[in-house]
C-alpha cells in the first residue's frame, strides 16, 4: 500500500499532514524557487490561509530535518535545498532508504584515492595560508574527491567545525546564500540573508566546501568575495568547471591522472606506476575483472587512459565493463557512443553516466556556447584559433565572437590548452568531443561543419611546398595528420563532397610521403589517382601522384607489378612533357627498384640515361647523384673497381661543389652512397676504411631522423651485412637489433624480414644453429612474398649453409642450386662468388668425396671473385681451396695461393677472415 511517511534515521518522523503536503510540494520540486503563493494553493486548495500559518509549516519542517534543508528566497519563496534520492516502491533496497534526506554534511573520503595525495597536501597548506582556493577542472575530473579528502585533513585545525555544501540541486542563483546559511544553521526568512550570514559567521572559524558552483558561479562568487572579505576566520574550498575570479581566490586547475610518460610498450610493472592505470585496473579488479594485468595487456590498458584523457570518472566507468568486454573490447569500443551512456555510482545523479555528466555542463552553456563546442567536434587533436574559426564561424564578422567562446569554453574546463613555445593550441577532451559529435547530429550541423573541416585543410596543404620544410616545419603540419585523414574520409565517402577530396587528397599525400606513413600516403594516391577527373590526368599533377605511389608502395608493399606501372606510367609521362626534374626522379626510382628486384641491369640502366640528363643540365647535385646511383649498380653487378671509381668521384664532387644532401625517391642519396661505398671497399679489400664509412653512413641517416632513410642504410644499403663479413658480430648485432625494432615501428614488413634473415645469419656464427634455421625459416618466406630479391639470396645462402652444418646437406644444396640459378640468370650479381663458396661447402658437408666438386666450385668463385676486383670474396674460397689442397698432400700450392691473396692487402687484419687465412698460413709454414 502507498505510504504517506517521513522517516529520519530509520526513526518515523511525527508530522502533521499539511507539513508532509509542503515537504513533497518542495521535495518535488529540489532545487527551484516555490512560490508562496503556490505552496499555500497546494497545501490548502479550498481554503483562504494567511502567510503566517505557512511560514508556521516551515520553521516546523526546519527542526525535523534539522539545518541545511530548506532555504529561503526574500521575496520570493523557500526552496529544497539538499540533494534528493527517488527510490520506487518495493525496490530492495528502499527499507533502509525511504524518506531519507540526503543531508550536507561532509561525506566519506574514498577509501583509496590514487594519485591525488601530492596535490591534497599541496592545497592543504593553501587552505591554511590562504583561506580560499577553488579546485577548478572539466567534470569527472575528481575535483569533489579532492576537495572532501581534503576537508578531512584539515577538519582537525578546524574542531571539526566544516561545512559541506553541496550547490549541485540548485537551480537558482538567487538560493545560494540560503543554501549556504541554512547548512551552517543561520537559518530564518530575512530580507537581509548575506549580512545576516556574515554577522552569524563573525568571529567563527570555519571550513566552508562549496561543492558544484559552475551552475550558479555569479552567485557563489558575490558570495565568496563577501566571505573572504568580511569573515576573516571563514576558510573556503570550492569546486567549479570555471573559476569564480573574485578577490582572494587562489586556483588551482586539477589535471587528468597521467600515463603519457609511458613508451611505446610499457611493461605491466611500467603501466603501473601510473596512476590512471592503477585507478583503472583498481576499478576494473573491483568491477569483477579477474584478471591481473600483463606485460601483454599492458599497452592495451595505457593506450585506453590514454584515449579517456585520465579523467578518473571516464576511467571508473570503463573499468567497470573490463570484465564484459575485456581490454581488448574496451579499447575497440573506445569513441563509442554506447560508452557515453556506461553507468558508474548511483550516488552522484549527474555523474551517474558520461553523457550525464557532460550534459550537466552543456545545459550550462549558452546558445553560441552550444554551437562552438559541437562545430570543434570536428578536430580529431589539436586546433589552432584560425581553425576554430574555419570551422565555427558563420561570416567573417562573427570570427571575434568565436574567440571569445572558446576562451568562455577553456574557463569552463570544456576545453584544454596548450602552450609550447610560443605556439598554443587547443583540444577537445576525447570524451568530450563525443558527446559533442553526438550533439551536432542531432542539430543536424554534421555536413556543413565536416565540409568546412575539409576545406580548411584544402587551404592549409596547398600553402607551401611540403617538400621545402625544415624538420620543425614539417612536424608543424604533422601534428594535423589525424585531422587531415579524418577530412578524406569524409571528402570521399557518399555523404562527402567530391569538389574537395581530388585536391584535398594531393595535398596530402606529400604530407604523408615526408613523414614516412607509406600506407597511408599509397592507400590516398590509389584513391586520388581513381577519382582523377579527364582534365587533369596527364599533367604535372598525376605525374606527382604516380611519382609518391611508387615511393610509397616500393618501401611498405609487395606488389612489383604496381610500383612499376607507377614508375613506366610516370617516366612516360615525364618524358611527353619534357619534365627533366620529374624524369630524375623516376629514373633514381627505377633505379632503387631494380635494385630491390635484383636485376643489376635495370638499375644500371636508369643510373646511365640519370648521368646523361644531369650532364646537360649541369647540376652539380645531380650529378653527384649520378655518380652514387652509378657505384650502387656497378657494386649490383659485381664491378667492384668501377662502382669504387664512381662513388670516389661522386664523393669528391660533393666535397669541392658542397653538395651536402642529396634526396630522391624517398631517401638520403647520401647516406646510401656511403654504404654502398664502405661495402665495395670492404670486397675491394680494404675492410677499416670501410667501417669508418658505414659508420659515418648510420650516423648521417641516425641525425636525419627519416624513417625510410635509416631502414634502407641498415637494410637496402646492407651496413649490418659488412659488420659480419668482417666478423664484427657486437656491432652486427646492435645494428640488426635497431633495424628489426625501427622496421616493426614503422610498418616496414621487408626491412623487418631483411633483420630477421640478418640475426639469423648471426646465430649461425655464433654456433646456435638450430635457432638460426627457425629464424631464417621465418624470414625467407617474408621475403619472399615481399618480392625483396635482394635480401633473398643472403638469407637463402645462410639457410643453406646453416642446414649443411646441421648434417641436412642435402636440403642444402637444393636451396643453393636454386640461388644459384637466380644469380647466373641476368647480368649477373656481386654475391655470386660467395654462393659458389657456400656450394663447395655444402658439398663436403654431403660427403668428404664430393671434393673435386667442391673444388671446381671454389675455383669457379676464385675466378669470378678475381674479375669482380673483389678481393674479399677471393680471400674466402682461397682460404677454403687451400685447406682441400691441404688435406690431398697439396701444400705448396695451397700456401702460395693463400700468401698471394693475403699479400695484396694493406689492412684490416684484425677481421675474422684475415686472421683466419693467417692462421692457416702458418700452418703452411708461410
């Protein structure tokens, strides 16, 4: 049956029935003004009643709740001043709660408060000193929790005289000084309220919390001016998205929970010294996720506090749907519009879901307010000012007014700020941003504002020549990237707008091409270059879109066949259009493409028609290019004098002409020149030259900080190949270590298999031979599918060696024949020598009686090895040779061959291969 009851401390409260009709008038009413008037027609329909009898009710309410319940408005009327619970009837837990009023009283402190406890103590000796801060932050941010762990603190100097007051029920301004009086038992109707309160406060010491002032921020700020200023023994905290600005208040912005110091892949134990992570995974673990976290979900775990800002109510509500969805879940369901409606406690109505939260501050705001935040939505990150204004500005008179919303929106923690230097930017919190985007739609704004969004970055791209910027000048438009995505999409999907998305897309893709993100910049050239309108394909802009997919698509793609039509398609179109700059740079890409493929003749090629074209236009910069393509394609070929020659003179033309950078095809030409030049003088047999070089190659591709430039000088350019031919396995592995770890980051899948073949090849130096066959047997497939021929052959002729050592010779040799052929095929391959050293080894690994085999192979090498001019290939196979002639009774022959080839060097003696034949030749007696 319905009950009429008003129960207190689980003690029935005996009240007249016109006192109960006026508390559930007002009750139902929390947090409004009632008029007197009103309430009489209520309580007394039928009857004539005079004031008198309802201010009789009203002082009879006030001693059974006791104070801070019902406030009085002069003028006006009486308010419900204190928070209020609805339970339905025959809900299980309304035995114990029925009836009862939430009372202002300071609450519990949490039990375990993360992260706050150096800010608690901070502002402790704040409060003490200074009498009045406000703890100002955007909503859910924690700034209740601190203030009332606080209060706790400090309760003690106080005598436990604080008073807590929460303003979050109000509706009016005009009740707060009533609010405030009556928690701190100054109640009574008076025209006089604030002087009233300042008198009963003189004289006393006491902690005031003021608890959600943004809603009635004038009203608290006359308020706390009045109290700091004429009540000197009063002491104020008060919580607000926005400052109050009043003299004597010291702010204090409480920030998110941090995890940004985290790296890339933090451990669980790294993960947990943050105390978003913590507080997280405290929630999660009580939310029933029964699971603790691992070094494998930790990543997940920081990239999820990451996205929700650190804002401890956004964290408490996804952890607590750990244990439905998982990590894994939560992070996919991150930016979801179901993760604004997760509920969290029940005890704090307006923080009860995200949305709620965030509507609380959106009812706040006004029309231009609403219409500001929900238009920057649109921004994925950062925004400058000019682009709020792109995006938020109906006419170029209202660009002031959008300034002066977005400071309004910054006062009021809806918007953050940052400061570097002497830039500033702007964000959305992520969860912010998604109850505005919901926003916008429903206003029905999204295409105006999306295209708006696009437009601006139309303009922003086309103002300067991506290609021109320094370092700093490009991270300057980088930071926009997720944005700039964001605007092709939606330029390209149906809803878009086809005028922008051709040029918008061109834009970017030089963007993307110079900060490496390759399969994003292949993915919109593809795109671009489909929806290309017949007026423009064949000029200069499809020549740079066919120019960035072959770059793009060469370094992070396996399909040979796209990169070259990109190449013959742009090439041919140079050429109609007599372009020599556009020529030159397909031609240096046909050049690192055949390179890849390892076609010595393609590149070769390319490098000869770049030399004649550098000739005539007398650039000392391309000819100096000319100069190191050359050497690369001799050093391919397997001419090892004339690829020396040629990078020689390419260095000293840099050197007397100042050419100190040369870039094309996505890469420092230098950097690679350097390379290539220490692997020749290392197979033209002067290994100490060569590591002063490819050292001096690293650290120039190390500096430029160009992610394709540094995977190509350690992997294309084979620097950490030299270090184990020389026998420098540390420094192998260090370089090897980089390149896997640098490929992995940057989505460089071959250059990633190329380290993997390389460690493999070094585990089977290392004598763990086992462990280097699963290695290389992951690798080459990879490879392979990438179509990197380059690095197939050394990966190939390590596995084959491997397994010959491992007693599966003849596994070996099928995989060695089958390189082999590869080699001879075409116009031939600098490695061949060393693959015919591998055979022979191969071949007495199957049987000690395979030697006159084994011994026409290595002759075989000796004499390719000789008109390669390389003389460190020929040092192997003759030391190799001479130890069958060794063993056959043939020592003369086997010490003169080997003291003839150790004679003709002038260093490098303390390599791996010097100190062996040396060794042997000792044994010769030489």
């Amino acid at each position: 049956m319905p009950q009429r009851l008003l129960v207190k401390e689980n003690e029935p409260v005996a009240l007249g029935g016109r006192a109960l009709d006026l508390l559930i008038a007002l009750v139902q009413r929390a947090g409004e003004v009632v008029n007197r008037r009103e309430l009489i027609k209520r309580v007394w329909p039928d009857l004539v009643v005079e004031e008198a009898n309802l201010r009789v009710h009203i002082s009879n309410l006030r001693r059974a709740l006791g104070d801070g319940y019902i406030a009085s408005v002069a003028g006006r009327g009486y308010c419900f001043a204190a928070s209020v619970r609805r339970i339905a009837i025959g809900d299980s837990s309304a035995d114990a709660s029925i009836g009862r009023l939430q009372r202002q009283q300071l609450p519990a402190r949490l039990q375990r408060m993360l992260g706050r406890d150096d800010t608690v103590e901070t502002l402790r000796a704040w409060v003490k000193s200074r009498r009045f801060v406000t703890i100002v932050g955007p909503g859910g941010v924690g700034k209740s929790t601190v203030a009332v762990a606080l209060a706790h603190d400090l309760a003690a100097d106080f005598l436990d005289n604080v008073c807590f007051v929460d303003l979050s029920p109000l509706r009016d301004g005009a009740l707060v000084v009533s609010a405030v009086a009556s928690a701190v038992g100054c109640a009574g109707e008076t025209q006089d309220s604030l002087p009233r309160l300042l008198a009963f406060l003189a004289g006393r010491k006491i902690l005031f919390v003021l608890d959600s002032c943004e809603h009635v921020v004038e009203s608290v700020a006359a308020l706390t001016e009045s109290l700091f200023r004429e009540a000197p023994l009063v002491h104020i905290i008060a919580t607000s998205r926005e400052a109050l600005r009043v003299q004597g208040e010291n702010v204090h912005p409480l920030q998110s929970l941090d995890s940004s110091s985290m790296g890339a892949n933090p451990t669980a134990a790294d993960a947990l010294t943050s105390a978003a992570v913590k507080l997280f995974m405290d929630r999660a673990l009580a939310s029933g996720y029964r699971h603790n976290l691992t070094d494998a979900d930790a990543p997940i775990v920081v990239k999820i506090c990451r996205r929700l800002d650190g804002i401890p109510l956004a964290l408490e509500l996804a952890a607590s749907r750990a244990g439905s969805y998982g990590v894994h879940g939560l992070a996919r369901l991150l930016g979801d519009r179901l993760m604004l409606l997760w509920r969290g406690r029940r005890n704090v109505p307006r923080h009860e879901t995200l949305a709620a939260m965030l509507d609380w501050s959106f009812k706040l705001l006004s029309e231009q307010e609403r219409s500001v935040l929900c238009s920057l939505s649109v921004f994925v990150g950062a925004f400058t000012l000019d682009m709020a204004q792109a995006v938020a500005s109906e006419a170029d008179h209202e660009e002031f007014a959008v300034l002066d919303v977005v400071a309004s929106l910054v006062d009021k923690s809806l918007i953050s700020i940052s400061r570097t230097g002497q830039a500033t930017s702007y964000r959305l919190l992520d969860t912010t941003r998604a109850h505005a985007a919901v926003k916008l739609r429903e206003r029905g704004g999204e295409y105006v504002i999306a295209r708006r969004h696009a437009l601006h970055f139309r303009r922003y791209l086309g103002e300067v020549r991506i290609e021109s910027l320094s370092e700093s000048g490009l991270a300057d438009y980088a930071r926009y990237v997720g944005d700039i995505r964001s605007a092709l999409e939606w330029s390209f999907s149906e809803a878009g707008d086809r005028s922008i998305s051709v040029a918008l897309g061109a834009a970017a893709v030089p963007l993307f091409l110079a900060i490496s993100m390759l399969s994003e910049c292949r993915r919109w050239c593809l795109r671009v270059l489909a929806a290309l309108p017949r007026d423009v394909q064949g000029d200069t802009l499809e020549i740079g879109l066919q120019l960035a997919l072959a770059i793009s698509s060469h370094h992070s793609y396996n399909d040979t066949a796209e990169v070259a039509r990109a190449l013959e398609r742009g090439l041919a179109l140079a050429d109609s259009l007599g372009d020599a700059a556009y020529q030159l740079e397909f031609l240096a890409g046909l050049n690192a493409f055949g390179t890849r493929l390892a076609d010595a003749g393609v590149p070769l090629a390319a490098a000869e028609r770049y030399a004649s074209i550098a000739k005539d236009r007398d650039s000392s910069k391309e000819i100096v290019t000319a100069e190191w393509m050359l050497g690369s394609s001799h050093h391919l070929i397997g001419d090892q004098a004339s690829a020396l020659r040629s990078y020689e003179r390419g260095l000293e033309h840099a050197r007397t002409t100042g050419v100190s950078e040369v870039r094309c095809f996505g890469y420092s030409h230098r950097a690679r020149a350097l390379i290539g030049y220490a692997r020749t003088l290392w197979l033209r047999g002067f290994p100490d030259q060569a590591v002063q070089f490819a050292h001096e190659g690293i650290e120039l591709a190390r500096r430029e900080a160009q992610p394709v430039s540094f995977a190509v000088c350690l992997g294309l350019a084979f620097a950490a190949p030299m270090f184990l031919w020389r026998g420098d396995l540390e420094v192998a592995e260090d370089l090897i270590q980089q390149l896997v770890a640098h490929a992995d980051r940057y989505s460089l899948k071959s250059y990633q298999a190329a380290g993997l073949g390389m460690r493999g090849e070094l585990m089977m130096m290392r004598g763990e031979t086992q462990v280097a066959i699963k290695i290389l047997r992951t690798a080459l497939p990879i490879l392979q599918s990438e179509r990197r021929y380059f690095f197939i052959s050394a990966c190939s002729r390590a596995l084959a060696e491997a397994l010959a050592l491992s007693g599966r010779a003849a596994e070996a040799m099928i995989i060695i024949d089958a390189v082999l052929a590869e080699g001879a095929s075409g116009s031939g391959h600098f490695d061949v020598p060393e693959l015919l050293r591998t055979r022979a080894e191969v071949l007495l690994a199957e049987s000690p009686d395979s030697w006159p085999e084994a011994e026409a192979a290595l002759k075989g090498s000796l004499d390719l090895a000789r008109r390669q001019s390389a003389i460190g290939w020929e040092l192997r196979s003759a030391t190799r040779l001479s130890r069958i002639w060794r063993d056959r009774g043939r020592n003369e022959e086997a010490r003169s061959l080997l003291a003839d080839v150790l004679a003709r060097f002038t260093e490098g003696f303390d390599t791996a291969d010097l100190r062996e034949a040396a060794a042997q030749l000792r044994e010769f007696g030489g």
